[in-house]
C-alpha cells in the first residue's frame, strides 16, 4: 500500500485543479486510488478513472448524479454524515465499511477535504483507498491461524509481529528480504535492524501505535540487512492482540529499486543544473574591426578573435591555414610549387 494523502497534499491537487484541470485529470487518472471531486449540489463533478472503473460507469454517467445513485441507498445511509460534514467545512479522516451495490462488503479509507473559497465551501475533494485485501489478510491471520498460515507464508511482501521490542513471528518473505531466520530475528531486538538514523522515527512510530494512536498513513524507512547492505521499505502497522497481550502486525514493501532510481534522478538533475551553470554562451552583437578583426571586449579593450571566444566560451582553438591562404603566402616559392604538382600527380 502507498502512503496516505495529506491535507496539504489534498490542497495542492485543489489548486491545481483550478490552474490546470487538463493537468489535474490526466495526472489522477493515472492513480491507483478512488479519487472524485463533489461540489456543493452535492453531485459528482469529477471522478478519476480508477473511481469509474470500479463503479463500471462512463464519466457521462457519472458527472451530475448524487453518491447515492453511484454507491447505493444501503451504503450511502453509511458515510452521509461524513459527507454532510465535509460540505459543511469539517475534513474527515477515517476508516470504514460499506455494502456494494452486488451486496459485497467493501473495506475502505477515506479522506475528505472541503474546498473553500471566499469563506464559502465550494464542495470536497474525496480520496478513497480499497482496503479490502488488507482488512481480509488482517482478519484470515487472527481469525484462525492455523487455517490461514499458507496465506501468511506465502504473501509475496514481508510480514511480521513485534512484540516486546523483538520480531516474534516472520513470513519467509521477511527472512528473503533481512537475510535473518527466524530464530535469529526472535533473538534480536527488532530496533537492530533499522538503520541507525531511521531508528528514532520507527520507535516513535512503535511507541504510538501501541498507545492506540491510529497511525493513518504508511511511512518509509532505511533498514539493515544481514550482509550489512541497507534497504528501503515502505511499512504499515496496526495494532493487535498476541496471546493476550500488545502487539504490532507489519506490513512492508521493498522500495529499494524506486528510492535507487529517484537519487540517481536527483543525482542526475544536480550534474545538469552544474553543466548548464558551467555553459558559457556568445549572444548580442560583437564590435570587430573589419580590417584586423580584432574584438572590443566591455573595457574598451581590442582583443584577438582567439583570445575572446576562449575567455567567453568553453570552445578552444587549434591553428592551421586554409588552401587559398597557403598559396597566397607560399605560391611563389619552389618547395611549394614543387609538392602541389606532386599532389596533384597522385590525385
């Protein structure tokens, strides 16, 4: 799962949305999430395409209608208030469960941000995330471990249990990734194999959670492998019980490939900005003497042509003579003559 919307970014997209709606369109379609904008009438004025795929409908269909003719009476008795709310100025943050129009339970997180303008809210912009697969791998683990421990060891993403300051249970996915077993990350506190500068954030995040802070969002983090390589991944945690006591169950994703490939972007942005602060470039009219074609620089100095485009430019220099110069020095001495016929003989 990618990490959670914020406010602010919620506020960006809104304001880009009113500079560019070609722009804000076109990039939320590209975006996994359920994204729409309903404004004030309380109608549908823009879903993204992921929102229209899951509801099976055209933008034609979808622009203009009120939520409950999108999602359902049953559903929409669900999250009205919520809604009410937001077109009353309220942002709302929460977590929920509503029936689908076939009768299937859908598991969700929404963020509602109102939009104002002028003091007047103009409507809400509404970002809904699927949970479902998440809330059913949360519940299949729990509900009956030995049932479902295929599923919990075959997830394709790591997942693991942390419990009094140690990873007490681990999928084989968390064993490929840290290169620990089992055994080994039981032995060990959890802490050792976060990276020494991301381990006040993981604590806090930890200590939080366990509090019963709800900590909405995913967050990113270095961690340590057993080879010493370090690796990034992006968590999240809820809250459960283990054996009657706290604990924390882990969601993680390796975003090593993605974090290598935004430094090297920023890396290569960098070397650019460099390369294009280093260019030097002639522009504008240059004062030349049109008999020894000398330059006037800015002090009023005259300068040979070499001696200006080098000190204005990257460009360098290397001397010869052309064809009609060479016969107009040398065309009257006999080791000249002598070589032109010799060249033109073996042409």
């Amino acid at each position: 799962m990618t990490a959670q919307w914020t406010s602010d970014d919620l506020k960006t997209l809104i304001a880009q949305f009113k500079r560019s709606p070609f722009f804000f369109e076109n990039l939320l379609d590209m975006l996994p999430d359920l994204i729409s904008y309903i404004n004030k009438d309380h109608v549908f004025e823009f879903a993204n395409q992921s929102y229209l795929r899951f509801f099976k409908l055209t933008p034609g269909e979808m622009i203009g209608l009120h939520p409950k003719k999108v999602i359902g009476k049953a559903a929409y008795e669900k999250i009205a208030l919520r809604h009410l709310a937001a077109l009353s100025g309220e942002e709302q943050n929460y977590e929920g469960q509503i029936p689908l129009p076939d009768g299937t339970p859908f598991h969700f997180q929404a963020h509602y941000l109102p939009h104002v303008d002028n003091g007047r809210v103009e409507g809400f912009l509404a970002v809904v995330r699927d949970i479902s697969k998440f809330k059913q791998a949360q519940a299949a683990l729990f509900k009956n471990k030995q049932k479902y421990k295929s599923l919990f060891n075959n997830a394709i993403d790591p997942i693991f249990i942390t419990q009094n300051k140690a990873i007490i249970l681990a999928n084989p996915a968390t064993e490929r990734l840290i290169g620990y077993s089992g055994k080994e990350l039981r032995d060990m506190p959890f802490i050792d194999i976060i990276h020494p500068e991301d381990r006040p954030l993981v604590t806090d995040m930890a200590s939080r959670r366990l509090t019963g802070e709800d900590l909405f969002s995913n967050y990113t983090h270095r961690a340590l492998t057993k080879n010493g390589d370090t690796i990034w991944v992006d968590v999240r945690g809820v809250k459960i019980d283990w054996d009657n006591q706290p604990a924390s169950l882990i969601f993680v994703r390796d975003i090593t490939e993605r974090k290598r490939l935004e430094i090297e972007k920023e890396q290569y942005l960098k070397k650019l900005e460099q390369a294009l602060e280093e260019i030097k470039t002639l522009k504008g009219i240059l004062p030349i003497c049109s008999r020894c074609k000398k330059i006037r620089d800015d002090q009023g100095d005259w300068n040979y042509i070499e001696s200006y485009i080098s000190n204005h430019s990257d460009a360098s220099f290397s001397h010869g003579m052309c064809p009609q110069c060479l016969d107009d020095t040398y065309g009257t001495q006999d080791w000249y003559i002598d070589m032109k016929r010799q060249d033109q003989k073996e042409e």
